[in-house]
C-alpha cells in the first residue's frame, strides 16, 4: 500500500487497483481498476450499503492474487460502534476475476439493508487510463441475470461479463440487492467476472471465471508453492534478507504471464505502469534468475528470437536481426497509435540476449538452447557491426528513427533527461552511452566462446574474440576522462564526451571492459559521497547539473542497477565495495517489507531514517525483485567454471550466516555456506 492507500493484486499481466475499501474510481496519476491484456475492464467498482460508502478496519495482503477487506459503514471516527459489517474478499485466477461479498449482522435483530455494486468500464487502455478518448462503440446490456459490457472497434472485440450468485436487480450501471440479515447472521454472494477479447494480433481469448473455491483458484496457491519449491533454500540470520528474497521470489511468480503463441511464460515487467513485455526488464530478470530458477530463461530466448527484427521499420524501428524491446496487447498498440506492438527501440536488447543465452548455457550446461538459437545469435551479432555502429567507428549508438512516437533514449536510462553533460545540457543527435560498449564487447566475448564450444566454428570464434579485444583497447582511450579518471557517461555525434559522472560506468565492471588499472577510479567514484548515498548508488552523481535525489534516472536509486554494479565489483576484486552496496539495498528493502521498488529517492542515508518511495516507482518490479537474488550471488562469490560452481563468500558486516541450498546448474544440486566478518 502506498502513501496515497492504494491497494493491488495480480496475475501476470492481470491486475487490479483499488482504493483501500476495495473500491475502484478513475484515477488521473494511478491505473485504477481491473486491467488485462493492457485495458481496463473495470472503471467503476463502487459498494455502498443503504446509500453509504464503507470505512475501512483493515486490509489482508494474502497472497499476490487475493486480498481481503474488512469494512464498517458510514464515515470513519476515532471510535467506531458498528451494528453491522463487511468483508470483500477477492482474487484473481486462471486470468479471471472473482469477489465475495459477505455482510455481517451484529445485532439481536433483523435488519433490512440495501446493498448496491456500481459497475462500470471506459476500456481505457492501459496507456492513456489518464486522458481516455475512446475511438471505438462502448455498449451495455442486461441479459438473463447477467452484465454484459462491450467495446468494439473495427475487426476487434472486447466482451466484460459479471454475474453474481445471488439474486440481484441489474440495470445498465451496476447491481443492487435488497437483503434481509437475521440476527447475529450474514449474508453473501460471489461476484465473478469474465472476459472476451477478439480479433487481438489475429487471436480470440476467452477466459472462463471459476467459482471461488473451485480448482482454479486453489491451483493458484498450488503453483506459487511449486514455484517456491523450486528455488534454492536460503537459511539466514539476517531477517531482512531472509525477507526480501522470499518475497522476491513470490513477486516473480506473480509477474508470470503467457504472452506468446507457445504458450510459454514471460514476465510482465512492473505493476501498475509497465505490466506488458519488455525485452530489456526480461533479458535482465533472466540473468538475475538463472543461478535460481534457470526454467524461464528459455521461454523468454524463444519469445525473443521468434521476434527478432527481420526488415527495415522506421516505425517499429526494427532492424534485421534487432532484439525487440516493447511488445503491447492493447488497443493502441493494434492500432498504430503507439510504437509497441512490437517496439524495438533499444540499443541494448541485441547484445544482451546474446549475454543471456550464454549465461544460460554455461549455468544449466543445456546446449541445445544455444544450438537451436544460433542463427539468431549470430543475426544479433552481426546487428552490432551492421545497425548499431551508426556513426562507422566500430561503437554501438542509438538514433530514434520514429520521431513522432519512438523513445529518445534507447539505453536502460530512457528518460528525456537521463543522457547529459555534467552542466545539464542535453547531446543531440546519435549518441553512445558507456554501458552499450560493455555490453557489445561482452557479447562479442560469449559470441565467441559459443562458436567454438557449441557451434563448432573456432574460426568465428577468433574472429570476435579479435573484435572484442580491438573495442576493450579502443574503448578504455576513447570513453576515459584523464582529468577525472571516470568514463564519460557518453560520446556524442561530434566525438565529445559526455561527462556526466554517472552509475553507467558501474556496468562496464561487470561486463569486463574495464582496464584493471582503472577499475579502482571507478570503484572509488561509484562509492564516493557523490554517487553512494548509505542506501544504494545513486543513478547521477550530486553536483551534476541535472541532479536530483528524486530523477528516476538522475539521482534516484535502482537496486537493479546497484545489483549489476556489485557483480561487477566482485569480478575486479572489490569485495569489501561488493558487499557495502549489497548491504545497504537489503538494507533499504526492510522499509519496503522486503518488497523493492524500481526505485527509490537518492537522499543520503544521513538525511532521512528510512528510504523515501517515488510514488511513480512500479512495485513489484521483475528486475527489482532479481536484484536481491543477484546480490546473493555476489555476496556468495558464485561463479560457474566448467562443471563446477565456484564459491567465494565475501558478506556485508553485520549480515550473519547464509546458507544457500540446492542451487541449480549443470553440477546437479549444490549447497554453499557463507559467514559475514
């Protein structure tokens, strides 16, 4: 819940957000409402009894999927004599929506009381839910006890239907009930709500509401528990820690969806504003996930490759052989309102699927994935030479092709904003950021050891290894700031720097492009009080022109991006750096109940007792989630070599004992110890 009393569930990319009484009202700054497949299905979802709106007692967060509202009525005072209750129960399951109703009478005699639901949808999609202009016809009907609701436009068709198990008045706006309550008894009904969508990218969804205590609600649990199964034990003395990995853990299967025709499960990226595919949150999820549940990595490779850019788009921006980076079920996107169905306007996708496919590879030690996806691994590849080196001086850029709707940034910091000088002035023109370069010489290094492991082409394989090094020499004189000694955030069209000191430069750690005799000036500024605040490193360094503590990417904190900058920190030997990065996340996730955001403010500790939100931070967030997993592995020290796990533990003070069990890898199942100094 957060500071405005929001509350959530979800399945995959089907969510709900309500008010804290359960209720549903639009929202010009929050997608309220029941959304899936990127539109709203439930605008208006409003209780009152005998004309009241209800106060709420309490809210139960029980599981991602089901919540539970305790609910008095009238106005709330500080002391509440209540004749008579409420509770909504809710959840969500199989993609379908199910609420039961249930009214308590706490009096010695019968009361009459009229209950009514307003019902409404505007089948806002989920990207314009602030300023809904409907292109399309929306209709309602009553039809044999039953609400239907539709939207039509063109060949596509969406259908709401809502029933309810007790006998109600329907009308065109909603349900009412006029109930009589015995003494001391109660009363309910189960509200269920199904969907059609039609003629969506070709394809017809149907989903068919269970009833409340029916198999496919109780599956839900079911699944949740096998998925939890699955994953390495961890046995910790740090609460915090303990925690946020459980509930790390939980949020990722919560984020689940089956978002391609192969019926394979993908990752919605983060609730409530980001919940269709991103390639970028998905490749980088997987690398967190890998050493723990490796099962999904290949789903999002396949999902990935079968949507691999095949021609020349200015709209789509795809390219041949191009990693897409948004893909959208909703209406605008079918439409050609949006650049998102699909969108491949991101610099960095391409190489690190390939960085993907080999950490997978070499984790699991299953090649067959790696050699059913080697035509589009080499595609991918050869994308970075062909498409990415706009300029011809052998580095990956960015340009937006789509003027009117593509993103500017095409990097992970893909805000307006996020790319300037150190006086605040914004690059025009093609730009190469620092992180692409690691990546691009990363994947070039994978690339190779994948030919000559698995695809048995050690002549390929030279011939990127000899790229690869050629980048790395030509990088370090290219990027570095003598005066300074940092790298440039960036190299703009003229081949100037773009100096702002930035946590980009924390990626090249851990992609390996870094020169050893410049890993400790990194090291030493991504720890400094400009950029580590005691919470986390911030995204721009305090003193920059554009700083702000509360800049998603110019001053805020993104545990995903602290998470790649302490892998890369054991990598180059900086343990003690490591593990004071790591610490100070689990740190932060605790004011979180172990839930991080994608980001959160870049006070230093020092000024604030507790982490501060950014009420625009999607929470949960995949990649946020597989940072606490990530920083496990660099606490660990883990570290696959050949046919064995390398273990090298190296904890934050103050963090105890680990124990990690049952990790998997091509080794079978292992168990590591660790203790903190």
């Amino acid at each position: 819940m957060t500071n405005l009393k929001y509350t959530s569930i979800l399945e995959g990319n089907l969510f709900m957000v309500s008010d804290e009484r359960g209720d549903v009202s639009p929202s010009t700054d929050m997608p309220t409402g029941l959304f899936g497949f990127d539109m709203r299905y439930l605008s208006v979802w409003n209780l009152t009894v005998n004309g009241e709106r209800l106060s709420v007692l309490s809210v139960d967060d029980l599981q991602y999927f089901e919540s539970r509202y305790f609910l008095v009525p009238g106005e709330p005072t500080h002391y509440v004599d209540a004749s008579m209750s409420v509770i909504r129960q809710r959840r969500l399951g199989g993609g379908a929506f199910v609420e039961q109703l249930t009214v308590l009478n706490h009096q010695e005699v019968a009361v009459d009381l009229r209950v009514r639901l307003d019902i409404a949808t505007d089948f806002a999609d989920s990207t314009e839910y602030a300023n809904v202009r409907k292109k399309g016809k929306i209709s309602t009907a009553v039809e044999q006890d039953t609400l239907h609701m539709y939207y039509t436009r063109e060949n596509q068709c969406r259908e709401v239907v809502i029933t309810s198990s007790a006998e109600a008045a329907i009308d065109d706006h909603g349900m009412t009930f006029d109930i009589s309550v015995g003494p001391h008894g109660s009363w309910e009904t189960v509200l269920q709500l199904i969907y059609w969508v039609r003629g969506i990218h070709g394809r017809d969804i149907r989903v068919t509401a269970p009833n409340f205590d029916a198999p496919g609600m109780v599956d839900a649990s079911r699944v949740l528990a096998e998925w939890l199964a699955a994953a390495p034990t961890l046995s910790c003395d740090s609460a915090p820690l303990d925690q946020a990995y459980r509930r790390s853990l939980t949020d990722l299967a919560a984020l689940r969806f089956t978002g391609n025709l192969r019926g394979e499960q993908q990752f919605s990226a983060g609730l409530p504003r980001m919940m269709g595919l991103q390639g970028r949150d998905s490749i980088v999820t997987c690398l967190q996930l890998l050493p723990f549940i490796p099962s999904m990595v290949p789903n999002v490779l396949h999902f990935l490759a079968d949507a691999q850019g095949t021609r020349l788009d200015d709209f789509a921006e795809e390219e041949p052989g191009k990693i897409l980076q948004e893909f959208r079920f909703g209406e605008r996107a079918g439409f050609g309102e949006i650049a998102a169905c699909p969108y491949y306007g991101a610099a960095d996708t391409t190489p690190l699927f390939v960085i993907l496919l080999d950490a997978y590879d070499r984790w699991t030690g299953d090649t067959s994935i790696a050699q059913e996806l080697e035509f589009h691994t080499r595609r991918a590849l050869r994308w970075i030479d062909e498409y990415g080196d706009i300029m011809g001086d052998g580095y990956l850029w960015y340009a937006r092709r789509n003027d009117r709707l593509g993103v500017e940034n095409q990097c992970w910091k893909d805000t307006p904003d996020a790319i300037s000088y150190r006086d605040g002035r914004i690059p025009v023109g093609p730009r190469a950021t620092c992180e692409l370069q690691g990546y691009a010489y990363d994947a070039k290094r994978r690339g190779a050891r994948l030919a000559r492991e698995v695809w048995n082409d050690p002549a390929y394989a030279a011939e990127l290894e000899a790229q690869a090094a050629e980048l790395k020499r030509r990088f370090n004189q290219r990027f570095w700031i003598r005066d300074g000694r940092y790298y440039a955030l960036g190299v703009d069209a003229d081949g100037n720097h773009v100096d702002a000191c930035a946590s980009n430069m924390g990626h090249l750690l851990w992609s390996g492009i870094v020169d050893p005799d410049k890993a400790r000036h990194v090291v030493k500024h991504l720890m400094s009080e400009r950029l580590f605040t005691g919470w986390g490193i911030r995204t721009l360094a305090e003193g920059d022109g554009r700083y702000s503590p509360v800049g998603f990417h110019t001053g805020a904190i993104w545990p995903f991006d602290n998470a790649l900058i302490a892998h890369g920190m054991r990598q180059y030997g900086f343990h003690q750096e490591a593990a004071r990065v790591a610490g100070a996340i689990i740190d932060a996730s605790e004011f979180f109940d172990g839930r991080l955001p994608s980001a959160f403010a870049g006070y230093d500790r020092k000024l604030t007792k507790y982490p501060v939100q950014l009420a625009a931070a999607c929470s949960p967030h995949s990649w946020s989630a597989g940072a606490v997993l990530m920083f496990l592995c660099s606490m660990l020290g883990l570290d696959p070599k050949g046919e064995h796990l390398i273990v090298r533990p190296h904890l934050p003070r103050g963090i105890g004992r680990i124990e990690l069990l049952d990790i998997p890898g091509r080794w079978g199942l292992v168990d590591v110890f660790g203790r903190g100094h």
